[in-house]
C-alpha cells in the first residue's frame, strides 16, 4: 500500500495543530467545548482558531516564493508581527523587480 503525501495545506501544521484539530472535530465544531477541554476562555481557543486558519490558508496558497512563504509562516506563528512582515515581503518584491530590469 502507498503511502500518500500530505496535503498541501496540512504541511506547515504542527502536532499540537493536529491534536487542535482533531479535538475541534470531536467536538463536532463545538468551541466552547474545545475551551472547557483545555480549560481556557472562548476568545483563546477562537484566537487559536483563527491562527489555524491562517497556517491552512497559507499552505493552500501554495507561495512560489519561499522567501515570501517563510515570512507570512512566522507572521502568522506570531514570531514576528503582521507589519513587519508585510514590510519584508515588500522590500523582497522591489528587490526581485530590480533584478528583472536590469
């Protein structure tokens, strides 16, 4: 039997991505059951939530530049903030449109 690849989107997300997930599905979409399983308040799990969906996001996007993919995955693990990405990917784009006119 083959072993299938992972989807696109399920490769930046880690195990405690997965477990989040796997809970959420248990729960059958119930965030305030998720919250009460981890014993935290309904706006972290739904700030968890949204974090989730922006890895996922991302990894569907399938980023051809992994430069730009890197930034908008720490972005979005909050390992650096949203302005300061925006501004790398910025710089990085004028920077390649520079090496295309030359």
């Amino acid at each position: 039997m083959a072993v299938q690849a992972l989807p696109a989107w399920m490769e930046n997300l880690s195990e405690e991505d997965l477990a989040f997930i796997k809970r959420f599905v248990l729960a059958s979409g119930s965030l305030k059951e998720v919250a009460r399983g981890y014993g935290v308040s309904y706006p972290t799990v739904r700030l968890r939530l949204d974090r989730l969906i922006e890895k996922v996001r991302l990894g569907d996007a399938g980023e051809p530049e992994p430069y730009i993919a890197l930034i908008r995955r720490l972005a979005v693990e909050e390992r650096i903030d949203a302005g300061a990405a925006r501004t790398l990917i910025d710089e990085y784009r004028k920077l390649k449109e520079g090496d295309n006119d030359a």
